[in-house]
C-alpha cells in the first residue's frame, strides 16, 4: 500500500442473505465512514458504504463509474476481511498536538536518554488497544499508551518509549541485559 492511504475500516463477515456486511469502522465517530465517499480496497477496487444499522452496512462496488450493489451472501463472504483505505489528502490536517496512527510508521524510536531503539514499523490495532512495532537491534511490540510512550514528535520524526518492564528493548550498540 502507497503511504499515501489510510486505513480507516475493514469489512467483516456478512450479516443476513441480501449482501450486507458488518464493518469496522476506524474514524472517530464510527458513522462518519461513509461520509468520505468511495473507499479502496487493498486490490485497488472501489466501493460505497451505506449504513443499514449500527455496524451494519450495504455496499456497492464502483465498476466503470456505477455504483454495483453487492446484493448475496456469497458475494459478501468474498469480501470478508477487506481493508478500506482513503488517500490522505481527502482527510482533513489532524489538530495541534493530534496525528493520524499512519503517521507513527516510519518514525524513530528512542528511549528516555536519545538511545535509538529501532524504527516504528507497523501500527497494531486488534480492538484491546493499539501497539507499535519497533525494529531495531530486536524487535518489540511497545503498548501505545501514554505510559509507554509518553512523546511523540512526528515533525521531529520520533517517538520517546519508555517500555513496560516486561519487553526488553536495547539501543542500538547497546548490550541486551
């Protein structure tokens, strides 16, 4: 996936026999996933979501410029596990002192004394709350938690981490304990 996309929901398992799917919506206000228009599949396809009920939607695919209702069971089971992107231009600039989670991937990792740890390489949000995983001299997946990681600077390009006593995290050409 280009930098540019930002996930912000994955459809799940298909609710009833009409081609209506549960969604997991990532924006602030769940219902506020339709409202940025059509959304990209990982595949490049493009698809339109309308609320039926509370994460519950219909969704149509765009195929030449039309809005294709997926209207089965079957077709909707192919859709399982589909993330649903926007480019990040279409989003509006996040607040002072606010980012999007995409803007923590690629950012460096460094502990309270400016030892690097590692690069952020991937933002994990499984519903228990999010994670960040950092690679460097070993890899480790830090609890997104202002405890754990109490800065973060995306102008500077950095995160500070101060991880929990259960993950060991070494700055690079440091010795491991």
């Amino acid at each position: 996936m280009p930098n540019s996309l930002v996930l912000l929901g994955t459809i799940g398992r298909p609710h009833g026999v009409s081609g209506r799917v549960r969604v997991n919506s990532h924006t602030e206000n769940p219902t506020d996933l339709t409202a940025y228009g059509p959304l990209s599949g990982a595949d490049g396809r493009l698809f339109v979501l309308r609320w039926c009920s509370e994460g519950v939607a219909e969704v149509r695919e765009v195929i030449d410029g039309t809005p294709v209702k997926i209207g089965n069971r079957t077709a909707a089971e192919k859709l399982t596990n589909m993330q649903l992107f926007i480019d990040r231009s279409r989003l509006p600039p996040p607040d002072e002192e606010e980012f999007y989670l995409a803007d923590l991937v690629g950012l460096t990792a460094v502990n309270e004394a400016g030892g690097v740890l590692g690069t952020v390489t991937v933002v994990h949000d499984y519903g228990a709350g999010t994670s960040l995983e950092i690679v460097g001299e070993t890899t480790s997946i830090i609890p997104f938690t202002r405890a754990c990681v109490p800065v973060v600077d995306v102008a500077a390009g950095r995160i500070v981490v101060t991880p929990p006593d259960e993950v060991l995290v070494t700055a690079e050409g440091a010795a491991a304990a």
